[in-house]
C-alpha cells in the first residue's frame, strides 16, 4: 500500500486546499466512481475557549490565572477537523449563528481546514453555542452556554452522498438521515454518550441497526450488555452490529469484526496529557480513516490509539488535533529512541508506508492560537 501526497489546489467543492500538501491515505482505494465526499457529519458547533496551565481547580470566591488560552470550533468541528487533518474529504452540516463567534467558526473551519460546509446555514438572531473549558491534572471542567437550536432540521433530509458518515446515537433519537444515508451506501458509524436516562437499553438506539460500527467506552460497553468485562461486552455488541470498537482509556482499545471474526487490543500509547479536549473525536476519526483505506483492525486500532495520543499532549479540541506532518514527526522520533522495544516499534510499522521526510517538522508541533484572531494590519 502506498499514499500519494496532494499538491496544493481545489477540492471537491472547488475550495482551496489549507495545507500545501497532505497524504491521501486513500489514494490506493480511490476510484472515478467514488462519492464526492469521504466523511459527512452533522451536529453542533460550538466556539470552544480553553484555560489551560492551571496547578488546581478553580477556587469558589478566588480569582485563578491560566497560564495558557485558546479559541478554536467545537462540539462536532472537533471531528471534522481532524477527519480533514487526516486528509479526508469531509463535509459537515450544522448551524451557524450570524454573530462574530460564527462567522470565526465558519471561516476557520471552511478556509482553515477545507471542510465542506455547502449543507450547512446561517441561521440569523441565533446566538452560536460557548464552552468554556479548564484543563488542569489531566481532566477538565467545562461550563457551556447556548440557547434552544434553530427549529429547522440541521441536517438535510437527503445528505451528500460519501464513503462514510459518523453519527450521535442518543436514547429514543432516531435520525432519518442515518437511514437515507446507509440505504445509499454510506457506511455509518456510530458513537455514543452517557445514558442520562439509566435505561442502557440497545433497543433505545433505533439507529444503531443502520450502523456498520460502533464506538463505545469500556463503561458505556458494559452498562449496555450487562458484561462484566469490556472484552465481552464487545463481543455481546456484535450481535447488534456487525463491527464494535471498545476503547478502554488508559489500557488502549479492543475491536472485534463480526464478520471477519477478527480481533485485535492494542495498548495506549503513555504520553502526558495537557488537556484530554477532543480525543475521543480524534481516536473515531483515525479509526474511520484507516477503515476506509482496508487495513488491517489492528492496524486501525493503533493508528486511532496514535491519534488520539497526539492530540492530548496539545490544548483544544479541534486545535490538537494531529495532522501527518505530526504523525511523521512523532514516528521518526520514536525510531531514534535508543533501546526501542522491536514489538512496540513493530506495532507501528505500516506508518512507513505513509509518511515520508518531506512531512517532518520541528518537534515538539505547535498549532494552537492564543485568541480568535488578530486585526490585520493595513
């Protein structure tokens, strides 16, 4: 398998290319019949705003200093970007408010990171959504603000056509675009959160049979099949979908492919972790990528593992996450690393294939931006 690198120029949409090249992972499966888009996604935006650099959580009725900030999109822009990140043609459909917080979205997202925003609208008077989040001892704390959504359907009853979709299940929610989606081809994937209900129901998640795969955590896995184990809670889910991807925090991650009978548990990657924002969006989004791209579950599994691994080590949710000049980065530095483990090393192997010296800049990376933006100089 090999990735061609794409020069700078218009995509799908006609829109210009943020990066002046980026690998196509891919490159090996694309075909002039192949869909305009890889990935679409639909859901909320928000302008996200992190504190980062705090030695505690905040104190009630004292005033806290954060040593860093940044601003960047949110909520499913988290996702989008690092889809886009990853070099896949991505489309998303969301709101956006007429006010200063998302006109920076949109750009930032459209022009930043050449995501495809042609199903998504700006809904005028709509204040767009805030999350303030305060990272500090590895977690976080996030306060949000936002006012009931725009009546209107976010997203089109009839979505683009794409190699795949990744989509919010939530209890007794059903989407008909999931539906529309998948009888055209699309492969969903589907994520989850918490069951605030406590029903942990699967037949409350009509969805989830339109689903080729399903991304829970270890806790959601178990609460869900009654498991006493996040192995077998991934293997009971199969009989719901046919792939089920179990990550389990610290411990990395367990996939099971029904009908491969493939199997694969990858352990995470031991970084130190700035603000957690995000990962969970960028680890769905490196496992899509290299399920789109045919290689092998464990292959996957690692390069999610990687990901969401880079991302961490930066503040942000949509700011952290990796693109391949990162990935290429961190993988010419692991293979310096004197008395590296071979099998650890090994785990890692197919990035040979992808990336290149041309990719690596100066590590550590930063892309993080301390403000929304700057006024231009005349």
């Amino acid at each position: 398998m090999t990735a061609s690198t794409a020069p700078a120029g218009k995509g799908p949409a006609g829109k210009a290319s943020h990066r002046q090249s980026q690998v196509d992972p891919l490159a090996p499966v694309r075909t002039p019949d192949d869909p305009p888009w890889d990935v679409y996604l639909t859901g909320t935006v928000f302008l996200d705003i992190i504190f980062t650099g705090l030695d505690s959580a905040p104190v009630r009725g004292t005033e806290s200093w954060a040593r860093g900030m940044g601003s960047s999109p949110g909520g499913v822009a988290n996702m989008a970007t690092a889809l886009a990140r990853l070099g896949l043609r991505t489309s998303l459909a969301a709101a956006f408010g007429d006010d200063h917080y998302g006109d920076y979205c949109w750009d930032a997202l459209e022009h930043g990171e050449g995501i495809d925003l042609s199903p998504s609208r700006r809904v005028p008077g709509w204040h767009s959504p805030v999350t303030v989040s305060m990272a500090y001892e590895g977690e976080r704390t996030m306060v949000s603000h936002g006012h009931e959504p725009p009546p209107e359907e976010t997203a089109p009853a009839c979505p683009p056509r794409a190699r795949a979709a990744v989509a919010s299940l939530a209890p007794g929610v059903s989407a008909p675009w999931i539906a529309q989606a998948a009888s055209n081809g699309t492969r969903v994937f589907g994520d989850v959160g918490w069951d605030d209900t406590g029903a942990w129901d699967l037949a409350g998640l009509p969805d989830l049979r339109h689903c080729e795969a399903f991304l829970p955590n270890a806790e959601e896995a178990m609460r869900y099949t009654g498991a006493d184990c996040p192995r077998d809670a991934a293997h009971a889910l199969t009989e719901y979908v046919p792939l089920v991807v179990v990550t389990l925090g610290a411990d990395g991650a367990y996939a099971v492919d029904r009908r491969t009978g493939e199997t694969a548990e990858v352990p995470a990657i031991a970084v130190e972790a700035l603000d957690p924002t995000g990962a969970g969006d960028v680890f769905v989004a490196g496992f899509v990528t290299g399920t789109l791209a045919d290689w092998p579950l464990a292959d996957r599994l690692a390069f999610a593992g990687l990901t969401a691994a880079l991302s961490v080590q930066e503040f942000g949710g949509s700011l952290s996450a990796p693109g391949w000049s990162e990935i290429a980065a961190w993988w010419r530095r692991v293979q310096s690393v004197e008395e590296q483990s071979p099998a650890a090393l090994g785990r890692y192997g197919f990035l040979a294939r992808l990336v290149s010296e041309e990719l690596v800049r100066p590590w550590p990376l930063r892309r993080a931006v301390p403000t929304i933006g700057f006024r231009r100089s005349a």
